[in-house]
C-alpha cells in the first residue's frame, strides 16, 4: 500500500512528538469546558427555575421596597445573562458572593467565601483519610484474594462484597452508629465540633465516617481489582513468563499487577469521585461539619450563593479527579503514550 | 540414537483434565541433539498440550497424570514446581503461538530479555542479549531494545519471542505454531533462521504445527498425532515418500503446494475432540479401511519396514500409497460475455491522519464458470477490493459491472438481482452466522430478501441447500455454536447457494481452517462449481491452494497487479519479480519425493 | 472475561447458552436473590393490604418499644413502625423503576444510534455524553432539588438524565463490537436496511449485557433516590418511605432501634438481592458485574 500521507501541519506534529503533554492539554480543556456547562446548569436550576429569588428569601408578605433593594443586592434586575456574567466574573475570581441566609440572619453579610473555609477543610480531610486508606486496602485486598481465586477465603469475600457493595451510605452509617455509639459506646454517635476548632482537634469523630465511607467504596474496590489481576494472571503473556522460568514473584508484579493497575486506578478514581457524591449524605448521617452539610443547609434554606458556590466547588474537584486518574492511566498504558 | 545422545525423552506422557478425561496418551518421543521434530496434527491433536507437557507444564484444569519427560539428563515431571521453573528458559525454552499477546505490553523489550537471564551473572547480560537479537535477526540499537511490545511489526514480534527463547542458552527450543499470521515470505525467513539456529546452537528443536508443507521443509523427523495419540512417527523422508497410516496418507493428499497442483479431497468424516474418543483406535469411524478389530482395542505402535519408522495401525501394511490425482478442475472454453468486470477500480481507505491507497487501477474480469484466484500477502489489498466487489467498501475510482450491469457502490443501492447473483463469502466461519439464529433460520432469510420466497418456500430450500454441501439434515435445527468450524463454513456456502448466484466471492474462506477441512472445502466448491456452473473469484495468500482450485490467478502486490494468468503457466513461469518471490518463499513438500498421476478423473 | 481457563483447542466444544439468562438460576447466591427480591417487592407492593393501621395514624407513644399492637414499636410520632414500613416500599421502587425506564428510554436508542451509524453522530452523542457523565450525580439532583423545590416527578426526570449515559455507553460498546462481525457484514450484502439489521442481528445479540446491566441500574436508581429521601429532598412527610423513615428516627437510635433497622433492613436486601442476580445473570453469559464497566455503574 503506498502512503500518501496528508501534509501535517504544525499542530500534528506536535501532538506527535509531545504525545502525554497534547493529551494532559487536551484533557485540560476539555475539563475547563465542561465546568463551564456545569456553571450554566447550576445557574439555570438555582436563579432561573425558582423565579423570583429574593421574594423567596424574604418571604411572602414583604415590603415592596426591600425586595425592590434585595433585588439590587443580587443583581436580579438585571437579565439573565447579565446575571450569569456576573456571578461566574466574580466566582472565577475568588468572589463567592454574600450568603442570602446570612441577609436574613446575622447583622454582618457574611461572604459565602468565609462561610466554606472550614467545612471545606473538614470535608478534605475526611475524603482525603478515607482516600489515603482505599488505595492500599484495595490494592493488598484485591492482589491476595486474586492469589487465591477459588479458594474458600475468595468466595466468602466475593460473596459478602457483592452484597455490600450495595449498601446505602445511610444505611450502614445508622447500622455503625448504632453498634459503636450506642451500643459499646465507644465511639461519638454526631460529630460535632466546637466553632473556630477543625476535625483534627477531635480525631474520634472522625472513624465512624471514614468506616461509612470505606464500607461503601472499599467492596467494589477490592472486588474490581481482583478482577483485573485474575484476569492479567490468565493471560498469555503471563504464561509465556512463568514458562520461561521467569520467578513467581517477578511475574506476579511486573507482569501481572504492572498491567493489572490500570483498570485499577481507574475504579478507585470512580469511587474517590463517588465520594464527592457521598460524603454529603454521610456528613448529614452524622452531622459532620463539611461541605456536604454546608450544602445541604443551604438548599433548605434557600441560600442561593452558597448552593452555586458549593455546587462549582465540589464539580470542580470532582471533574479534577477524572483528570488525574486519566493522566495516571496514560502513565501506566505504554500505548497510550507513544504516538502511532 | 542411543539413550545417551538424547536431548528430549518423552516416555508414557498423559495428560488429563482433572475429571480425568485424557487429552493426550502414551506419548513416546525422542529428539537428540542438533536434531529438529515436526511435531503435527490438527484441531483437537493435543499437540499443543504435548509441547506445554515437554516443559513439565499443564494448563488450569489439566495435569500430566503419567510418564516421563527428560530433557538433557533432568525430569521436568515430578519435581517441584521452583525446580522446573530454574530450567524453563535455561535448559528448555518454549516459543509460544500468538506473539501480540505474548509479549508483556507493559514492559519495554530489553527487560523481558533481562528477566530471562536473572541468574546468570549481570556482566553477561549484554552479550547475551545481542547474540540473541543477532540470531533472531532483530536490530540490537538501544532505541530497539528500549521500545515496547506494540511498537514492534507482526514479524518483529515473533522474532522477538524467539530471542527471549534462545537468551538464556537452552539446549532444546519448542515453537507452538510460530508463523500462523505471518505472510509467506515472512515465514520462510523464519523457518531458515530456526534451521541456522540449529546449526550454530545445535540446539534440538520440537516445531508444532499443522503446517505440513512448513515441517517438511525444515524437519529431520515428523511425528503425526491425531486424537491426543501419535499415529506415526519416523525420519522426514521415509514419512512423506511413502507414509503408512490412513491419517497421514488422507492429510499428504490434502496439503495444497503449488509445485504439486493437485485435487484436494480431504477427509470424510469431523475429527474427534477431547472426550470423544471412541474405543479402540480413534481414526477408525472414518478410515477407509478399518474393520471390527480396529475397535476392539487400541493398536500399539509398531515398527515398519525403515528404522524408527513407527506407525500406530493394525493394517499398515495395506495402506495404500498417498495417490496424488491431476487436477480435474473445470476448464473455461470460449469467450464468454463475462460475469464480472472491474476496470480501473482505485480504493482507499482513511488510517488515522493519512489516506491509504489499498489497490490502485485494479482491472480484471471472470468468465462464466471460471475460479479467478486473487493472490497476495496481507496488505496486498486484496481483501478490499473483494469488498468493494461486495459492496461493503465504496470504491474511490473505478466501475465494477455484474454481466452488463453496472453495480452501485453500495450493496444496499444494487438491485435485488444484483445481489442475488453475486454472493459473497466470509473468512471467519465463527462469525458469518448469526450466533443467535439457527442454521435453517440463516439460510431461509438469504432466500427470502433475495429471492422474495415464502418462509416455507424458503425453509426448503434451505434443507436443499444443506445437502448440497454435503451436511446432515438434522444441522438445520442447531445454533452455529454447536458446529465445528468446517460445518459453519459449509452452512455460510449454503446459504450463498440458496440465492442461486452466478459468481461466488471467496475471501480467504479456508485460511483459518485445518488442512483436511480445507481441502474438503475446496473439493466440494469444485463439485458445486460443476454441478451449477459457478464463476468464482477466490481470494486467497496461499499458492498450494491456487494452484489446486484455480483456472486464472491474478498476483497483487501493495494494491497493484503484478501478473496475470493461468494456471499453472504463471506457477510455472512466472515473470514477475514478486511473483517469483512468492513461489521461492511458499512451503513444498519435498519435490522428488512425491509423484503426481498425470490422468485426470473423470468429471462429474 | 471469566471464561473456562482450558484452552479451547484441548477442551471439547462448550456449547454457549442460547437461554442463557435464565441459567442464571444455577448460581445458589442468584436464587438467594430471586428469593429475596420476591419477598420484599411483595411486601411493598401487598403491604398495604396487610397492615394493621393506617400509615399517618398515631397509634401511641412516640418510640415507644415493641409491644402488643405494634410489633416493632412506634416511630417519632407515635405511628406504627409496621404499618409505615408495609406502605413505605411502593414509593422507592416504583419511583425507582421509573427512573430506570426512563434512562433506557434516552440511553438505549442513543447507543444504538452511536454505536452502528459513528461517525459524526457517534461523535456528538459521546461528547453529550462525556458531559453528562462529568456531573457528580448526587449533586445534579440536590441542584435539582433546589431549583424545582423538591418536585418528584423532576427527581425521576433527573435520575433518569443520571442513569443514561453511562448505559448510552454500554449499549454503543456492544453495538461497535456486534456490528464489526461478519453475520452483520453479511445483511448487508444482502441489501437490508438499517431497522431490519437492528432489529434481526444486533439486537439479540446485545440483550445478554443489556440484561446483565439492568440490575446495576435500578441498583444506582434506588440509592440515588433513597438518599434524596433520606435528607429531605425527596418525597416529603408524612409520606411512608423507608429512607425516610430512617432520616426521621434516627435520633432515637439506641432508644427504639426497629424504627431505623426495620426500613433499613429491606432497603438492604432489596438492593442486595438485586444485586445478586445482575451477578448470576453476568456470570451465566460468560462475563461479570466488573467487566461491565465500573464507569457505567457510576459507582
């Protein structure tokens, strides 16, 4: 077959020579694109859908007069692009906006920027202990019960894991709350913290959570995992090795688990953005102080800025986290690395 | 070859599933030093399981149940597994059959080559490695070595295998299937360099295939197996002039070479599986000249009339010579209007950011009745333009005309007559039929949208068309899972008979077929060809079959013809460069060793 | 995929299961499930019938311990745990399923389309996709949730918009691999069109992952749905839901434990048995849960 190889132009060649960099680049904006479409999604839901906001806010039977300068306040006077405009100016520069609530209740309109410092804190702290713990639990879990596929240890573990891989973080919360709070009492049932002190000032409340949390993504986690190196040990390349006397141990991890991450990377990555998802259900379970229960609050109360401030935030990290997890997987995938 | 000189001993080898179901009995086998064994067999052999059994290795699910294996003076059966493991690669190193997925993907070359030779001390490792790469005759650049499994060729790949086979200095090499994929003259470069490692090395080497032609070419000793048992064994010459078992005499007559052009008959009957050995000997439900006795009990291996000529038959002495008979192949008189004409055809495809030309200012056309061959490697462009032909690929220049009718581009765009008269042919029998549609079902709807019949009408139809192709009635009711590859196979020609077509397009229907069923193909497309008058264009990469089934070859090279004629002037006096590459590059059996009946059968 | 692990040159022909959904049933743990599934769908869709008390009457003491009349005890108000707990199940699932049906409503015909015409269409739909896909689910709804004050019938709209991408997904994966097949290549041609290909050779052929899949998805329904219940964004009191009911009387946990453990109970094995059987069908196909696709489950 002869070639004819369309002229390259500058662009291509180099996306051919800078394979990983166009690819981070690429996936980059493709990220800062889609957070874009997400901002206009949670505009529309939160300003456009519920109509008249600061009616809302203030109630029913209102001074025509407030409402007239509430509305001012918000900018709601303006149109709707002009709204959009100005709130994602001043989100892209830090400027979060004032808390509506905060109108309503203390003398101070506190800015919603002060009002997520600490949950978010909180909040990071409790992903990133639950995080730090799923990678190596999964992974050691995952690997030994591929290592003994078949045997009776394997099958009690897949078996219970294929039920709990269902639970509600709800669910499994109370189930914890009640056995360790309530019953043996070890461990504080609400997670409550003093103002001005974070999570660390207390580390007992934060087990329970964690526990919730590991219970819901660890199950799939391990099972995912074993899985994928069941599958790697079956493989040709595998066989090829240990026939050609290749020790066992080496197999194991250069050619099975070296290729067997990946899809491991990529379920735990999954789960780690299910988190961004979980931990406000589990934050209400126990009444832990983050950006989950922040959030939540808010809805009720009808806080509008800090639902969209929320909202951007935690869509931001989640969006990052499938980034990253795409970049280690390019890592990881010799193919996907080299330009063909 | 005394006991001494042996590099490889197999004695009483069985392997079982773990239910006990024998794959493989009794295996006797020896090879010595410097000395290369064809070990062949077909679908179901075992000979794979025996090439794992050589390294003391089983498959999940199997055991080496009995017997013994020595290589170079150590037992690879019995011992525990980390001692195996210390001599696979070092005294006994196995080339395995796919090298895309037998290569780590993850893992840059040289380390492979490295973790191969962990125990030899870290100063030789170079060395080690670029003797290796030299003899596989693979670049030895740092830029080689560093790169990764997929950024090597097909080629490159298998070579690749071999250098990680022969790093660690073993004294005896087993190669399961090395060139299947690979293009002719690909494969005859592989088969020199195992005969030149032989050589240098004198390293013995057990090469598994069902590659006839391949062993013969290469081997010092054959060895046949059919069902998990070896059927005949003994030097290479004794074998293929005058073999003794019926299996081996049926496959002799069904290899295709193309310096030996041939009627193919094939085998009768479905070879046997794991599991379904009948008592007594396994070939006897469809040997010619079995009787009761061949049932009562299995025949041991005796001794024939050559030194360490063993064959595994009670009546050896009456099987008769392979007979090798002239093709009797339809010839095409006159001048026909023909049935397809292509004139000019350019077609390309788009891969990645380039345009590929796949065949370029392609003109051919068949004659009623006529088999067209369309030879040439992969790549040739051959496939693409059988499926311009068909209608599944749009032509980017060119005109393609069914008798005086020009055809559309599109298949969905053509007449209905148009699609009936042309019927197209898959390469892949375990993918042409429609997992979920019975056999009745696949035939029937191919008769009722071409030929517009009722669905009775249709269904017998089908039921004649599936006699015609030579298959029970009862393969109507059953789902293509349940048929061997050779049945699907029949069950896709039927299906293109039941629209009553003029021309057949064949695209490499046999390549993934054994060479028994192949050849049983190829005879019964002949006998349809002269029963209804059949025109075909066969696509094919192999010149054995060409030269047994063809009346015209074309010759592709990169999209382009390179020579056309007929057969067998063009096999015999080709005149074109590439043309002649192919015919020095494709496997003989032995010329001299085999002589051909010059009267041709009758037809009919 | 988990197939035999004998190569299959050495093993006699392994006849594929053309009723291979319904092999499922040789698993033990698959009957488990089936067992587990009938029993609570008949006690959500029955209990009604059957419970002793309405589900808003206030029978007595606010968590009060159980006792005769009320064999769980009594929630935070005083109703009848049981008889809320008998009415507490038809919300969840039918709602559920609802949102099921609806996410194949927009998934199914999205992959099909992506998968057999590519090209552009494939192209867009996949970038929609990718979108869809980039939202944190839980958050969408809440979202959601704020901008319609809490409307069920946008919950299950919104559900449903969670659930079809990721199916868009599976469905387009199995389409790509069943039209790439020569039975395929072979209607064509033959000169079929597009609906009769659909239709007679891709369609069949897909069913078993679709099949395999559709546990996992009305699995992800009804937690997704269970947790807006839970903290209030859903179906609203004095409705009986068990996710409600669990949100409500959890301050009293280590005083009347029935009035959380109960409804917790059968959410459990509801989406446990569920689970169960989407394994056996996967397994019973020659696959699993797992090589589904963790990114289609969402989880």
């Amino acid at each position: 077959m002869s070639v004819q190889a369309v002229s390259l132009p500058r662009a291509e060649r180099f996306i051919g020579h800078h394979p990983v960099l166009s690819f981070a680049a690429r996936r980059i904006l493709w990220g800062v694109l889609t957070l874009w479409v997400v901002s206009i999604v949670v505009f529309i839901a939160t300003s456009v859908l519920p109509g008249n906001a600061a009616k809302a806010i203030l109630g029913k039977n209102v001074n025509p007069r407030e409402v007239l300068a509430l509305e001012r306040e918000l900018h709601l006077n303006q149109s709707l692009w002009g709204q959009y405009w100005y709130w994602m100016g001043h989100f892209v520069h830090g400027d979060l906006g004032r808390s509506a609530a905060s109108i309503l209740g203390s003398n101070s309109h506190e800015s919603v920027g002060a009002l997520i410092r600490a949950p978010l804190g909180n909040s990071a702290l409790l992903a990133g202990i639950t995080i730090a713990l799923l990678i190596p639990l999964s992974l050691l879990l995952g690997v030994l019960l591929a290592t003994r596929a078949g045997k009776w240890i394997d099958s009690l573990v897949s078996t219970s894991t294929l039920g709990a891989i269902s639970l509600p973080e709800f669910v499994t919360g109370s189930v914890l709350i009640w056995l360790f709070a309530s019953t043996l009492g070890v461990l504080p049932a609400v997670s409550l913290i003093g103002p001005g002190q974070n999570a660390l000032s207390s580390p007992k409340i934060l087990v329970l959570p964690v526990l919730t949390l590991l219970a819901a993504t660890l199950a799939q986690c391990v099972r995912m995992v074993r899985a994928g190196m069941i599958e790697v040990l079956r493989s040709d390349y595998v066989q090829a090795a240990r026939l050609a006397g290749v020790g066992e141990r080496r197999v194991l991890f250069r050619y099975a688990l070296r290729n067997a991450l990946a899809p491991s990377v990529q379920v735990i990555a999954l789960n780690a953005q299910w988190l961004v998802g979980g931990i406000v259900v589990t934050e209400t379970v126990f009444g832990y102080p983050g950006l989950g229960q922040l959030i939540v609050n808010a809805i009720n109360l009808r806080d509008i800025p800090t639902v969209q401030s929320v909202a951007m935030l935690l869509a931001t990290v989640y969006i990052a986290l499938n980034i990253v997890s795409d970049l280690i997987i390019i890592y990881l995938v010799p193919k996907l690395r080299t330009a063909q | 070859m005394s006991a001494g000189e042996r590099l490889l001993s197999v004695s009483g080898v069985t392997v079982s599933l773990t239910s006990g179901v024998p794959i493989i009995e009794g295996v006797d086998l020896a090879v010595g030093k410097g000395e290369i064994l064809g070990l062949v067999g077909e679908s179901g052999s075992g000979k794979s399981t025996l090439a794992l059994a050589i390294l003391g290795f089983s498959r999940p699910g199997a055991t080496i149940s009995k017997g013994e294996v020595v290589v170079g003076g150590q037992a690879m059966v019995g011992p525990p597994e980390r001692e195996l493991r210390g001599r696979r690669g070092r005294l006994v190193s196995y080339v395995p059959q796919d090298p895309q997925s037998s290569l780590n993907p993850g893992r840059r070359i040289v380390d492979q080559l490295h973790d191969r030779i962990r125990d030899r001390d870290k100063r030789e490792w170079p060395r080690l490695v670029q003797a290796a790469l030299e003899r596989a005759q693979l670049p030895t650049s740092a830029e080689f070595l560093s790169r990764f499994p997929h950024q090597l060729s097909g080629g490159q790949q298998q070579r690749a295998l071999i250098a990680m086979a022969i790093v660690g200095e073993p004294s005896l090499v087993v190669l399961d299937e090395p060139t299947t994929g690979l293009d002719v003259v690909t494969q005859a470069g592989l088969l020199s360099e195992i005969t030149s490692l032989r050589a240098s090395l004198e390293i013995g080497v057990v090469y598994v295939t069902h590659d006839v032609a391949a062993v013969a070419s290469i081997a010092d000793s054959i060895a046949v197996m059919y069902a998990g048992r070896i059927v005949e064994q003994g030097r290479a010459g004794d074998m293929l002039r005058r073999p003794h078992h019926p299996y081996t005499v049926g496959l002799l007559e069904s290899v295709p070479d193309h310096a030996r052009p041939v009627h193919l008959k094939g085998l009768p009957g479905v070879a046997v599986g794991v599991g379904e050995w009948p008592s007594g000997c396994a070939y006897a439900p469809r040997c010619p000249q079995a009787d009761v006795d061949c049932l009562a009990a299995l025949p041991p291996l005796e001794e024939v009339s050559a030194p360490n000529h063993l064959v595994r038959c009670i009546h050896w002495r009456q099987t008769p010579e392979p007979v090798y008979l002239g093709d009797s192949r339809v010839q095409t008189a006159g001048v026909a209007e023909p049935v397809l004409t292509v004139s000019g055809l350019r077609a390309t495809y788009r891969s990645r950011r380039s345009v590929v030309v796949a065949a370029e200012d392609v003109s051919f056309s068949v004659a009623p009745g006529e088999c067209l061959a369309l030879v040439g490697e992969s790549g040739s462009g051959k496939t693409t333009i059988a499926r311009c032909i068909a209608g599944l690929h749009p032509p980017a220049a060119g005109a393609i005309s069914l008798g005086d009718r020009p055809l559309a581009a599109e298949a969905r765009s053509r007449s209905r007559e148009a699609r009936r008269r042309l019927q197209f042919i898959f390469q892949n029998p375990y993918e042409s039929l429609n997992p979920r549609h019975r056999v009745e079902a696949s035939i029937a709807a191919a008769a009722m949208v071409l030929r517009q019949l009722s669905r009775e009408k249709a269904r017998a139809e089908a039921v004649r068309a599936l006699e015609e192709v030579r298959l029970p009635a009862r393969v109507a009711t059953r789902f293509p899972g349940e048929l061997s590859g050779g049945e699907r196979q029949r069950v896709a020609i039927a299906r293109a008979l039941v629209a009553e077509p003029d021309l057949l397009v064949c695209d490499e229907i046999t390549s993934s077929l054994d060479v028994s069923v192949q050849a049983a193909i190829l005879d019964l497309l002949d006998n349809l060809r002269k029963r209804h008058g059949l025109a075909m264009l066969f696509i094919t990469h192999d010149l054995g079959v060409v030269a047994s089934t063809a009346n015209r070859v074309i010759v592709l090279d990169k999209g382009v013809i390179c020579e056309t004629g007929g057969i067998p002037d063009v096999l015999v006096n080709p005149s074109h460069s590439y043309t002649k590459l192919l015919l020095a590059a494709a496997p003989q059996l032995a010329p001299g060793t085999i002589t051909v009946q010059s009267t041709s059968v009758p037809t009919g | 995929m988990s197939t035999t692990s004998v190569a299959a040159d050495s093993l006699p022909k392994i006849v594929t299961a053309r009723r291979g959904r319904m092999r499922f049933l040789r698993f033990w743990t698959s009957r488990v499930g089936l067992a587990m599934l009938v029993f609570v769908v008949l006690v959500a869709l029955l209990g009604p019938v059957f419970a002793p008390h309405s589900p808003t009457e206030i029978i007595g003491v606010p968590f009060a311990n159980p006792g005769s009349g009320w064999p769980f005890g009594t929630d935070f108000l005083g109703r009848d745990v049981l008889s809320r707990v008998l009415y507490g199940g038809r919300s969840l699932i039918g709602l559920s399923v609802l949102a099921t049906i609806g996410g194949y409503a927009i998934g199914l015909p999205a992959g099909l389309l992506a998968g057999y015409r590519r090209g552009a269409v494939d192209f867009v739909l996949m970038r929609g996709v990718d979108v869809l896909l980039a939202f944190p689910p839980l958050l969408f709804l809440l979202i959601v949730a704020t901008g319609t004050t809490e409307s069920i019938l946008a919950l299950v709209v919104a559900v449903a918009i969670i659930l079809s991408p990721g199916l868009t997904r599976i469905v387009r994966a199995a389409v790509l691999d069943v039209s790439q097949r020569s039975y395929v290549e072979a209607a064509l041609v033959r000169g079929e069109g597009t609906p009769r290909i659909l239709r007679r050779e891709i369609l069949p052929n897909i069913l078993g992952v679709i099949l395999a899949d559709v546990g996992l998805r009305l699995t992800y329904a009804i937690l997704l749905i269970a947790a807006m219940n839970f903290l209030g964004l859903g179906l609203q009191p004095p409705k009986a839901d068990w996710a409600l009911m669990i949100s409500e009387n959890r301050i009293a946990l280590s005083l009347q434990p029935w009035a959380v453990f109960v409804p917790a109970i059968f959410i459990a094995c509801l989406v446990v048995s569920i689970n169960l059987i989407a394994d056996g069908i996967a397994r019973s196909l020659g696959t699993s849960i797992e090589a589904l696709g963790g990114e289609a489950q969402g989880r």
